[in-house]
C-alpha cells in the first residue's frame, strides 16, 4: 500500500475512510500461494487432489476423501441421506465386500473410530483413515487409493446394509445433542436450520436404498471431490498413481449443486434459557456478518485486523472497568459472528449495564483510541504475532485440516515467514480511524440482525423481550460516554533489569560421591540414577524446544490427611502457593522467573505430591534452587491468608453454586459416583464442619508445618527431566542441590487409604428427562498385580471388548450408537482397574443389552481371542508407541515415564515393550479374562427417567 494512502487514511474523516475500506482490501489482490511442498492438481473429470510429503508421524499417512456436499444439497424427500450415506459407506464397496474395508485397515494397526471415520455436515462430507507405510508401502498406497475409489463410484447399497444402519442412526438420534443450548438461535433461518444432517427420527426411517442410490450417484462427482493426501510419500510417485487410477473417472456435473449462505430473518431475536441455580443473567449480543475468506494477501491483513480490533476494544472496556467478553469468530457457512457480553443481577441492572457496553462501543466510533493506547495495543500484538512459528513443523493430520479449510471455504495458510512479516508489518500501520471504520461496519449490523442468547436466572421477572434489549443498545448508543484518560504502559527499554535472588544464585558444589549408581536404557534413550540421600532422577533429552520439562514426583498425598483434618489442609497447596521463598521479594522473584521463561507449580494429589516445571536449560541451577527453597523455606503470606480467612468468616453459610448443581444435575451425581469406584475422588466420613468454623481453625503455621513434613522428606521422590539439555550437566547440577538433603522416610501419619471396591452387583439410577433413553456405565472393577505386562494385557482386554461392543451390540444388533469402553488402573497404591463401558440406548433394549454383556464377557474366558484380531492389536500398541514418543516429543516422554512410577512398572521392561507385548498370547488373554472379571459382577450406573430391574438406588 502506498504512502499517499497511508496517508489518506491517517488523515480522513471515518465518513470518507467508509467510501474506501472496500476498494482498499480489494486493491491489487495477490494471491496467496499454497505452502512450499504442496502438490495440486485437477484431473480432466474434475477431480481436485492435494498431497504434501511430511514426516510428522513417521512412517504413516493420512488420506482425506473432502465432498463438497452435505444435508444443506438434500431435497425434503432425501432428508437424512447425506449423514446416512457415510454410514453406509463402510459397510460394502466393488473391492472391498461387507466389512472388510475395515477389516483390513485393522490389519495394518488402524482403529476403526480413531484412525477410520468420517462426518457429515451441512454443506461437507468427510472421510479420513490412515496407513502405516513401515511394511508393504507400495500394496498399502495401492490399496489405500482403492478405497477412496470405491467411495467415489463403487459403493454397494445392499437392503440389509441399509437396515442395519437405519438401527445405528435412529440410536444415534435418540441420544444426539447439538451441544450449545443456542443453536436454534445461532443457525439463522435459512437452510441451515432445515437440514440438520442427521436429519429426524421420521426422515432416518423413510429413507430407502434407491433414496440413498440416487444421492450418491448426483453428489459422488469428481467435480465436488478433493483428494488429500499428507505423510511418508514420495509425492511425484503418489500423484501418478491417482492419475492412473482416478482418470477414468466418468465427469459429471453437479448440476443443482449450490453454495448456501447462513440466513437470518431481519430485526433482533431473543432466545431465553431459565436456570434456577444462577443468581445473574448473563446476556450474549451477536451480530452476524460475512466471514473473510482468506485467499490474497489483503484478505490475511483484513482477517489480522479483525483480531486486532477485538484485542483493541478488550483493552478498552478493561480499561473502563467494563466487564465483557469480545469476540469475532466464524460460525458456519459465509458467516460469523460480532459478539458482546453482559450481565447483571436484576432487569434493571442488565439493561443497564448494556446499555453502558454500548455506549462505550459506539464513543470508539466517533472518538477512537489514544494515539499512545493504540500504539501500546499495536505492538502487543506484533510481539505476540512475531512470537508465532508460522513456519513451525506440524502433523499430518493438522496439515489435512488445513486443506479441508482451503477446499471447502477457500481459507489459504500462511506459511511463508516473509509474507506474515509483511501481514505483521500492516498491523503495525494500521490507523485508528481503519479500525473505527471497522466497528462501525459491525455495530450496524445490530439493526439488520442481532441474535440475542440469554442465560437468565429468577430474579429477572418476566422473559425479557427484543423491545427492552433493543432499547437498551440503542438507549447507550446515543449516549455520551465520560472521556476517557489512557494511562501509558511503562516501555520494557526504561525497565531496570531484576538480579537473580542471591539464595538462587549459589553454586554448590558436585562430588562425583553423590550419585551411588547410573543406569544407561539404549533402546529408550534415557538415563536413570540414584543419590546418596535415595532420591531418583530418570532423564530423556529430546532435541528441540529449548525447554527443560521438570516433574518431582513423591509419594503420599492428601489421601493421608485424616478425616477430622482434612477441610484445615486440603488447601495446602493454594495456601502455599499464595507465596514465593522466604529469602527473596516475591514480586522481584515473579518479574525475574518471568523474564527468564521459568515456571514452578505445586502437586497436591490424592496420593502423590510434588513439583511440575520448565525452565532453559541455562537457567537449570536456578531452577534447582527454587525447588529446594521453597521445600525447605516457603514465604508465608500471613496478610493474604488472613484476608481470606476473614472472607470465608463473612460468607453466607449457604451451598456452594458447584453443590447446588451437583444435587440437581443426576449426570454429575452418575460422575461423582463414578470418582467414587475408580478411586478418584475418596470418600470422607467425617461431619461436615460450617465454613465458618473451618474458617476460625484455619492456621497457616499448621498447614505449614503440614506442608514441610510431606515434602522434606526424600524417600521415594523422583525427578523425571526431559527437554533440550545435555544430561551429564544436569545430572552433575541436579545432585549438586539435592543430594546434601539428609536421606529421611516419611512419618508414621503418612500412608495410603485403602480402596475397598464394591463387595457385590448393584444398580444405582439417577434421573433423566429423556423418556425413552436410558445413559449408562457398565463398571467392572478388580485388582491386579503391577506390572508392564499387566498393563499390556488390561488395555487389550479393552480393546478386545470394544471391538465386540462394535461388532455385537452396535453392528449385528443396532441397540446402540457410539459404545465406549474406558479402562482406569493405578499401581500404585490401590492396585485396582476398572472396565467402563459407556453408551447409551432405548430403555426397552437394556434387558438385551445386560444379557449380551454377559454373553460377551463369558464367551472371552472359554474361547480364545482369534490370533489375527491380536496382532492387529498388537500393531496398533506398537504404531501408537512409535508416533507418540518420537526423539522431540518433550511432553508425552514426560508422561509415559511419570505413568510407569505411578503404576509400579519397571524402565527395563518398558526398554523390554515390544518383546512383552509380543508374547503375550491368545490363551494368557483369556485366562486375565477369567481371573480379572466377572460377567455377573458389575456395579451399574444408569440415566432414565424409568427404572431398571434390581436398582438399588434410592431416587
């Protein structure tokens, strides 16, 4: 852009800057190129193909079969086909009959639902698996392309296929939620709201196979279909083999086919939700507009501007002490939405305090921002974006996402760092009256549509209507606002620099004595050893990131509180972390951690405790240091507690709103009851003490001295360290701070809390509004006996289960949707596991369902798991293991190896993985069957408002 126009919009009035904001976005497009590396092609016939070599995961590829189409092209006698037909797509092809097209993704390791599934929505139609390529590559590319072949002209509509899905779809109905109690609201007039892609209950049961058969043949075309293709490929080979196998593709026009936009009806509509346990109603303003499609330069600096002046008037309604959320985010189709929010305790209160929020918008149209505010507000948000690796290395399935957006809304990435400078570069020239324009454009929107969604609670009276919304918007809007004074932020040049806390900056001294024994594991790339005082480090660098990942990990935990004190330290945590150390001014201390990338949290579980970090590894020592101090010398914010002791003294003793909800809402009630079996949340027997008495005995030198004979000791601690360092300086740095500590056990107060599972079968119900549904949680729990291979065999008995799940319950009797099995186990202490089995159905099937449970579980201990089934599991242990903790993989590193201490497993048996995981056979699996569960032996949690056989539940 010129400096004459620069200079034109610097200097004009909003008025003129109206006339040019849409020739300015508009003038000169340049077009943003794909990102380097991408391959694009179309065919003769129409059909559309991107690939992209890349090596996030390794060894694997991700394929996308992108339909421009979906329930938005349905006519009213198709309604449902689109979501119905992506059903039957799995169910029967030219080359791949019945199921064996997930039969033989599950060959290569794939998991149907995880690495196989597709979706449907209004205007899209989504498929996606993925292939390893470590084996085979050539026959699995091949056969992987045949597929998505298939899914274009070789799909087979059988009547009983079509059967067995109607089943599936009309479960999956009855138990479907949109998930935003507004969607009525949100999806305008239009189309949109007419063609909900699952379509209903009398839609899914009229459809026919020639129903379905017509729709594939008219929407099926290449000229609507996108290729996808990102992984482990050789790109020039993959994309003549899709010229082979797809130019013979017959083209065929779409000939109805139509872009839909989001329609709203004109004028201000009002959508209220009561809730009784709310004491404010909380108000939403949207006001709908045409989305920016990112497809030149221009438009990435428009959309960039978007985000710049959301962040603007954030700065300003915070600065007004306004209390309100701002945001400006697509919705659907070729719109987004403008949105405002408010809230207050009584009519008069909300309407006022919009009224106040309009007014504050509508004073930044007319008056703008301060010169010195906007300038502030420019460069926090350059620096944020200058922070931002638009060239950073991402997933394969990341990448097809992108392409999706590309494909079906025209939206190109920037990944080009010299182009997002430039983007950088016209947000920090971007004038205040641009951005005035721009709200401008927004704010008048309201009168051609706003969408109201309001959260009201009792005390508002009667519905609130779109008159006293209206008023109130426009009542602010034609108020004047009080000037406001910016107040400038200090310049980070004019900032003294803040010193290390000298008690940080101590070096001590490393003897070669402090560390007894190291051990080297090859096969994982880590490095285990042992201080003299017992305490534990287990290291695994992983290049890149420049951070060093800390956990200390300890045992006992708030488990060992007992039950009279146990509301005077379950704070423990939160009291402590109110301060820094002792020997160092807490805001020095924060601005220096701050400034130098450290952070240091607290870890307060039911039987665990410790500290989770991350620090440069320049600044380990430092970090080392803190550790120690605040183990060993925490700073006691006295003034604070006490305020907040004389808080809880002032409250009303009335329940908490979390409580309130809990009573009524029987899902959370069901969950609650569920921390109870598994062991995560522990049951207390103690009476509950009045907030106010907590309040009064409530001591921080108590919860202090607690504090200290939890954490001083160092049995049993273990330090997991992985990141960017080299391992032989932290080592040395690690044992220099830690290994002085004199070696001392825990007290006798500190140990584990039994967890007693259930002594018998019961059924315990919760009520549900849903008349014909009924929610629920099959949870066999047990004991077992810690160990990586144990671990191995629990999570292949789940998997085992689901596929049974799937292929019974789901595909051969159509009683449910969507079975899942969860598996939870802790090693250590409890020793316990449980199966959870999720899913929900028509009360009238759970007589059948129990009886197909039992009939599942009992067949699993008398027969053998068939030998193909296991290794296809096997190798989806292994694919999983293999792309999870690749060398750069900081985070999952520091997972997996925190979960073997907890769990009781060894290093050299996780180093042993594959050979463990190997032997385990079809005879040892159904033997864990027999010895871990029993069919007859479950405790039964359910939603409905009907009551099941033998509940013995009290409701």
């Amino acid at each position: 852009m010129g400096e004459r126009i620069q200079r034109i919009i610097r200097n004009s009035a909003v008025g003129m800057l109206a006339a040019l904001f849409p020739a300015l976005l508009q003038a000169q497009p340049e077009p943003l190129p794909l990102p380097r590396g991408t391959c694009e092609g179309v065919l003769p016939n129409g059909l559309h193909y991107i690939l992209r070599q890349n090596d996030l995961p390794a060894s694997r590829i991700e394929f996308r079969l992108v339909l421009r189409t979906g329930s938005v092209q349905e006519l009213d006698r198709e309604k449902g086909c689109a979501h119905f037909l992506e059903h039957v797509a799995f169910g029967g092809s030219r080359h791949f009959p019945d199921k064996s097209l997930q039969s033989y993704l599950e060959t290569l390791g794939m998991k149907y639902g995880v690495d196989i599934n597709a979706f449907t929505s209004q205007d899209r139609t989504i498929y996606l698996f993925a292939v390893p390529t470590d084996t085979q590559r050539k026959g699995v590319i091949d056969s992987a392309l045949l597929i998505l072949r298939d899914w274009l002209d070789g799909l087979v509509i059988s009547p009983g296929r079509v059967e067995t899905e109607r089943g599936i779809i009309l479960e999956e109905l009855r138990g479907y939620d949109v998930g935003d109690d507004f969607y009525d609201l949100k999806i305008g007039e239009g189309i949109h709201a007419r063609r909900l892609p699952l379509g209903t209950i009398e839609d899914i049961r009229r459809i026919t196979p020639a129903t379905l058969e017509n729709y594939y043949r008219k929407w099926y075309v290449p000229e609507l279909a996108t290729i996808v293709a990102v992984g482990d490929f050789d790109t020039s080979e993959l994309e003549g083999k899709i010229r082979e196998q797809f130019s013979s593709l017959a083209p065929r026009k779409a000939r109805d086919f139509k872009v839909y936009p989001l329609e709203y009806t004109p004028g201000t509509r009002v959508f209220e939700i009561r809730d009784s346990l709310y004491n404010r109603t909380q108000l939403e303003v949207m006001i709908p507009h045409r989305s920016i499609t990112v497809r030149t330069l221009n438009d990435a600096v428009a959309k960039a501007r978007e985000e710049l002046l959301i962040e603007a008037l954030s700065a300003r309604m915070r600065g007004r002490e306004i209390r309100t959320t701002i945001s400006d985010t697509w919705y659907l189709s070729d719109k987004s939405h403008f949105t405002v929010t408010t809230a207050g305790s009584s009519r008069e209160e909300l309407l006022d305090a919009l009224a106040h929020l309009s007014s504050a918008l509508h004073d930044l149209v007319t008056v703008g921002w301060d010169e010195a505010e906007l300038a502030d507000i420019r460069t926090h948000r350059c620096n944020r974006m200058a922070h931002f690796e638009v060239d950073a290395p991402q997933s394969s399935s990341a990448w097809c996402d992108d392409f999706a957006d590309y494909i079906l809304a025209g939206d190109r990435m920037i990944r080009d760092t010299l182009l997002y400078r430039r983007i950088i570069d016209s947000m920090a020239a971007t004038p205040g009256t641009l951005l005035q324009e721009m709200l401008r454009q927004r704010l008048s929107g309201y009168d051609a549509a706003a969408r109201i969604a309001c959260h009201s609670h009792p005390g508002l009276g009667a519905p609130l209507t779109s008159e006293e919304v209206d008023d109130a918007w426009h009542r602010g809007a034609a108020t004047p606002c009080e000037r406001y004074v910016y107040e400038p932020r200090e310049s980070r040049e004019t900032e003294i620099p803040v010193e290390i806390p000298r008690c940080l900056s101590v070096r001590p001294p490393f003897e070669s004595s402090m560390i007894v024994s190291t051990r080297e594991y090859p096969g994982l790339g880590v490095r285990e050893a042992f201080l003299q005082n017992g305490m534990r480090i287990i290291m695994r660098p992983t290049p890149g990131g420049g951070k060093v990942l800390f956990t200390l990990i300890a045992p006992y935990g708030t488990s060992a509180i007992p039950d009279d004190q146990y509301p005077l330290l379950e704070g423990t945590a939160g009291y402590l972390e109110m301060g820094g150390i002792a020997k160092a001014d807490q805001q020095k201390l924060s601005e220096y951690l701050y400034r130098n990338d450290i952070a240091l949290s607290m870890t307060l579980e039911n039987h665990w405790h410790g500290f989770i970090g991350t620090t440069p590894a320049q600044t380990a020592p430092v970090f080392f240091n803190l550790i120690r101090e605040k183990i060993f010398d925490p700073e006691l914010r006295y003034d604070e507690f006490e305020e907040l002791r004389q808080e809880m003294l002032q409250e009303k003793e009335e329940e908490s709103l979390l409580s309130r909800m809990l009573q009524r809402a029987s899902d959370r009630q069901l969950s609650a009851r569920m921390d109870e079996l598994t062991g995560s949340a522990i049951p207390r027997h103690a009476t509950k003490l009045p907030n106010k008495e907590i309040a009064n005995r409530l001591n921080l030198d108590s919860i202090a001295a607690f504090y200290h004979r939890l954490y001083t000791p160092t049995e049993g601690s273990c330090a997991v360290i992985t990141g960017e360092f080299d391992p032989d300086t932290l080592l040395t740095q690690f044992a220099a701070t830690f290994a002085p500590i004199p070696a001392q056990a825990h007290g006798p107060e500190f140990g584990y809390r039994q967890h007693h599972l259930p002594g018998q079968r019961s059924v315990e119900g919760f009520d549900n509004d849903n008349e014909t549904q009924t929610l629920f949680d099959y949870i066999y729990p047990g004991y077992y006996e810690p160990s990586l291979r144990s671990s191995l065999k629990l999570k292949l008995m789940r998997d085992i289960l689901r596929n049974r799940l799937i292929s019974i319950l789901r595909e051969r009797e159509s009683l449910v949707y969507s079975p899942y099995i969860a598996l939870f186990y802790e090693g250590i202490p409890t020793r316990s596991f449980c199966f959870d089995i999720n899913a929900s159905a028509d009360n009238r099937n759970m007589p059948a369902i129990d009886t197909l449970l039992r009939t599942i579980i009992t067949d699993l201990q008398i027969r053998d798991v068939p030998a193909q089934e296991l290794e296809n599991l096997k190798r989806s242990f292994r694919i999983a293991k293999r792309e999870a903790l690749t060398d750069d993989a900081a985070s999952n590193w520091r997972n997996v190896l925190v979960g073997i201490i907890r769990n009781g497993e060894t290093l050299s048996d996780f180093e042993e993985y594959d050979r463990i995981l190997e032997t385990i056979t079809p005879a040892e699996l159904r033997e864990s069957f027999s010895q871990l569960i029993d069919p007859e032996y479950y405790v039964l949690l359910y939603l409905s408002k009907e009551k099941l056989k033998d509940d013995t539940s009290d409701r």
